[in-house]
C-alpha cells in the first residue's frame, strides 16, 4: 500500500479517488469544499483538505507524505502545478492534459529521481499504451483512432454533453489539429475531415480533427502517418463552426459560454456511452482495438470518468509495483513498451466492467 496524493476532486478525481482508496492510503484536495465532502462520505477512510493550490506552503505540506502524486486539474493550471511537484521529488501521475510540451520537463524529473507519467486517461492514454506495446514489437505505418464520449439519448440542436470540463471541449473544438502524413508533421484546422464511422453500439457517428496525437508526434516520429479524431453525431462539427465563425461561441469569454455550458452539463442519472476504436497497421498486420462503455447505473459513474479514471488508477499501481521503474517523464506510449504494462492495464480495466477488446 502506498501513500497517494490527488489534486482535484471533479466528475474524474471523485471516481479514481474512491477506487484508489481500496487499495492505497489516499489523501485528496481541491478547492471545493462540497466535493470533498461528498467524497468523504462515500469513503470515510479517505484523508480530505480543502486549499488553493497556489499557496506553495499548503501544497507542500500537503504532498509531503505522498509516495506518488495524483495531478488532476483543468489542463490551464497542469503545467506551472507539475513543475511544482517535480522539485518536490514525488513521484507523479499527470492526467490535466495540459497544451504545454510536457516533455521539456524531462531533465528535471531526472535531475529529481522520479517517474512522472502523464497523459494517462482514455485518450490521450489507452491508444498511446497499444502503440508502444505493438511498435515495441513491429514496424508500424500508420496509427489512427476515433474516441468520443456522448448522451445516450442526444438532444438537438448540439446532441450532446460534457462528461469532462467543458472549457476543455472548447479548447478541443479551437486548438489547431497536428497530424502526421508521409512523415511530416502538418496543422489542420479542428473539427475538419469529417467521416462517417458507423458502430453497432451508436449507430451512425462522425469524426473529426482535433489536436489528440500530442507527445506521440515526437516519441513516434518514425511513424509516417498518425492521425486523432474526436466522435460526435452527425453535424455537430459544422455546427459548432458555423457558431465559432458567427461569434455566438466566443472562446474565453465566460460570461458568452455559460449558455453553452448549461446545455452541455451532464446532469445525475443521464445516461451516456464512450467509444474508443483505434487502428494500428504494421508491416506484418493490422490491428484494431475497440471499447465501449455505458454509464454505470449502479454506481450512477460516466463511462468516461470510468475509462478515464481506472486508466489513471492502473497508472498508479503500475508505479507502485514497479512494473514501470525509469527516471523521467513519459508519455503512455513509451511506459506501454515496456513488458507487461498492457497486460496489466487491461486487466485492471476488465475487473471493472470496461473490456478493450481486439477484433483484429
């Protein structure tokens, strides 16, 4: 058992904090102070303190005990926050996705003698674990995936709903799209090149750009084309153009966006699904592995805080078994190479009801 801190308590930490807890001594902040709560309640055992962040003394005092450190925050505050932790020299697990080139953080890490291992969610995350284990193995030529998370039951005009921070969402929608085609690396405007993708799950969907590849474009440069695209119903895209086009969705503009959050926000009970479906083709064979899950009703838990969140609770195990042991920071493509992680991953994954299943 390890002493495990974790910064943030939204829809995703409230869900690894409780499975955490089974197994870990877990100490948990965030600024609200009703989460905690909540969380407390659900599981006593669980250690609580409610504090800013950017008061350096409280945030040192507060990782003191920590084995490893759990990072789950809105990705603008990710950077500056692990920069911090590193020069504590705790160990950690980096799920805020941050925009910023997490990478660049790699000597002090090593400086430091920890493991630091971000990205470690649904994706970025289990598409970036396959790709290691398989190029690890085989000469890959292309790597693509489709990932998306949406309500069961869509309602017009958006058909749909944020199961993370809807911030992020907007981030997603207007960050420019890095790809990889015939090894070089080009920028695309998101929410373009939409294709059908039909499941048998969903029905009818559609995928398109977004900025998703992230490390992968540096630690896989070998790969000649590589390529992410977001899931949504049809027209959502060009919906969500049209709006940013017209100035109706204005990013950064709060007061402009409480209206769009309103309609996006998940409420208690709403049922909704996450598709991931990602396709590795080598030299030798394709490979195409394919999740989906549904809410939990029993546990009334978002699949994507499901996926998300074991993701990142597998990641911590994975630390502290050492099972993965390097001085560093990695993304979940290079932790993936290594032996066993996979394995493990998956089986964390299916003891809780989400199976990643290879078809192909």
């Amino acid at each position: 058992m390890a002493t495990i801190c974790q910064i943030g308590c939204g829809m995703i930490g409230k869900v690894m904090a409780l499975d955490i807890s089974k197994r870990h001594d877990l100490h948990l902040s965030d600024l609200d102070s009703s989460a905690l709560k909540e969380v407390k309640t659900l599981d006593p055992t669980i250690k609580t303190k409610c504090f800013n962040v950017n008061d350096y003394d409280m945030l040192k005092s507060f990782l003191k005990p920590a084995d490893i450190v759990l990072l789950a925050v809105p990705g603008h505050m990710g950077y500056k926050l692990l920069e911090k932790i590193i020069d504590f020299k705790k160990n950690i697990v980096d799920i805020s996705f941050s925009p910023e080139n997490i990478l660049s953080l790699n000597k002090r890490a090593k400086e430091n003698n920890i493991t630091v291992v971000f990205d470690a969610g649904l994706a970025p995350g289990i598409p970036n674990f396959l790709l290691g284990k398989i190029d690890a193995k085989e000469n890959v030529k292309s790597f693509k995936y489709f990932v998306g998370g949406l309500p069961k039951h869509p309602k017009p005009p958006y058909n749909y709903k944020a199961p993370f921070s809807p911030i992020d969402v907007i981030e997603e929608y207007t960050r420019p799209a890095r790809i990889m085609k015939n090894g070089k690396i080009i920028t695309k405007p998101a929410l373009t090149d939409i294709e059908e993708k039909f499941y048998q799950n969903t029905g009818m969907l559609e995928g398109f750009n977004t900025d998703g590849l992230r490390s992968i474009l540096f630690t896989m440069k070998h790969i000649p084309n590589m390529v992410e695209k977001t899931l949504r119903f049809p027209g959502h895209a060009k919906l969500i153009s049209k709006e940013l086009a017209s100035g109706k969705i204005i990013p950064g503009d709060k007061n402009n966006l409480q209206r769009l959050f309103k309609i996006w926000k998940l409420l208690p009970n709403e049922l909704e699904f996450t598709v991931l479906d990602v396709i590795i083709e080598t030299e030798v064979k394709r490979h195409n592995y394919f999740l989906f899950d549904e809410t939990n009703l029993a546990e009334n838990i978002s699949s994507m805080a499901r996926t998300t969140g074991y993701t990142a609770s597998a990641t911590i195990d994975l630390l502290d078994q050492n099972i993965f042991q390097k001085k560093g920071v990695f993304p979940p493509e290079l932790v993936g190479s290594k032996s066993k992680v996979v394995d493990y991953l998956a089986s964390h994954l299916k003891a809780r009801g989400i199976v990643l299943k290879k078809i192909i």
